[in-house]
C-alpha cells in the first residue's frame, strides 16, 4: 500500500497537474495576472521549515512556483530557510496569529465589548510589527490567517475594524478569493478537507468534491472533471519520505485530531445553544 504524505507522492501530483496543463502560480501572481487553468499553490508553513525548503527545492526542479506563509514563531520563522525559498523564486508572507499571540503575550480575559475592542487594536499593531520586520527582508504582499485551533478567537477578526489594504496588503486568500469559481483543497490535519478536524482552514464553496487521499486527487486531476481553478493548501511539515518520521507525524498529528475534534464540537455546542 502506498503511504500518502510522502514527497513520492507530492511529485507525482504535480507531474499529473503539468500533464493536464495546469498553471502553477503563487497566490500573488494569481491576483495580479490570473491564467484560465491554474493551480495556485500555496504552503502554511506551521513547523519544520527545513520540510518547507526541501519542498521548495522539488518545486523547483520541476519549474513549479508557490507560495510560503511563515509565522512568526521560532518553530517557523527561520531567515536562513526563507531566504533560501525566496531565491529559489517563491513568494514568502505572512502567516499571522496576532489575535492569539496577543490573548497570551498580555494574558487578555475578554468579559465585554469594551475587551474585545482593545485585543482587536493590541492584535492590529502586532500585525503591523511583524509585517514590518518580516519586509526588512522580503516584498509581502499577501497574508494567510493561522487557524490558532485552540484559540476561541480567529485570528480575522483584526480586519472587522482595520483595512490590511491600508498597509499595501494585496491579498488575504481567505477574503479575497472566489471559492465558487476556484475549488480550494487543503491537507490541514493531514487530512483532505476533512472538517471534522478542521476548525478554521476552510472555505464557503459550491464545490462539493469529496477528496480522500493525494491518489484521489491525481486520479481527479486525470479523469478530466476538475475545475480550471484550483488552490491547493499544503502544509510541508506533513510530508516526508523518512519511514521514521512519517510514522512519527503520522501518530502526532492523530492525538493533534482528537484533540481538534473534542473542540470543535463543543463551539459547535456553544454556537447551537
């Protein structure tokens, strides 16, 4: 049986997109210079930047561009790594949890109005913070919001007051794309768009595939009834060939679930009552 999540596998799903001649494009190309039939690729790179380079690298080879969204923590943010995507051709942005840095940074309790007002605006100038430190070294132009699961607040809620417009901010994927016309798939939890698991990263689509398995998604690319946009979400800290640490973030990322399910049927409890 073959392993999924393996970068076996990812090569030979973008072998089949180029075959079925689709265009690769980083989330910002996209939104300035969008192709008829697209892959916009796309990588929140949550942990293990050095998953995201060798990614990155095998992207290269095959002359596939993507886009990088690195936290600012020290699990993700490495300027050695990130240069070195970035020179291979790749977008670097941000991918930002200034709301749930910001709820434990100031140890915030939110009891009113008048609380959540003064996270939204605590939460805006972090943003602006890491936004600025991040450029001294790359051109962003996009952001991603970190899904934050254990946080009750997303980390969206800053644009309900403030304009990331206003900070020459292009594009958030989560706003500022179609998902009626491009068909958003991600490997969050690593899992194809399995909800169960997924508290955040999700969209509002029409689209109704129902993708299992990265096998699933090549067969779907080769039949000739996928849509001519498509994002796709991958996260390189999922993917290895090592035997040792697939097995390793396979049974990580299984407690990780049991976890994501027990919360997010409790807000869905909440949200009902």
């Amino acid at each position: 049986m073959q392993r999924d999540f393996t970068l076996n596998i990812y090569m030979k799903l973008l072998q089949a997109l180029k075959v079925k001649k689709y265009t690769t494009q980083t989330v910002l190309d996209f939104l300035l210079n969008p192709q008829n039939k697209v892959v916009i690729l796309r990588h929140d790179v949550d942990r293990k930047p050095k998953n995201a380079l060798i990614m990155a690298r095998l992207e290269n080879s095959l002359g596939v561009k993507a886009s990088y969204y690195f936290r600012i923590v020290p699990e993700s943010y490495n300027l050695e790594i990130m240069n070195k995507i970035a020179e291979l051709g790749h977008e670097i942005g941000y991918h930002y949890e200034d709301v749930d840095m910001v709820i434990n940074n100031y140890k915030l309790r939110i009891r009113n109005d008048e609380d959540y007002q003064k996270l939204v605006d605590l939460a805006y100038e972090n943003f602006y913070k890491n936004l600025k430190m991040l450029r001294e070294n790359f051109d962003v132009k996009t952001v991603c919001m970190h899904g934050s699961p254990r946080s009750k607040y997303d980390n969206k809620i800053i644009w309900e007051k403030y304009n990331y417009r206003d900070l020459e901010i292009i594009c958030e994927p989560y706003f500022d794309v179609d998902y009626n016309e491009v068909f958003y798939l991600t490997d969050a939890s690593r899992a194809w768009n399995n909800n169960k698991v997924n508290r955040r990263d999700r969209v509002n689509s029409d689209f109704k595939f129902d993708i299992n398995s990265s096998k699933e998604f090549i067969k779907f690319i080769q039949s000739n009834n996928s849509p001519l946009k498509i994002m796709l979400n991958v996260h390189p800290h999922n993917w290895t060939n090592s035997m040792i640490g697939w097995t390793i973030i396979g049974l990580w990322q299984f407690i990780k679930n049991i976890a994501k399910r027990i919360i997010i049927k409790q807000s869905e409890s909440l949200h009902n009552a």
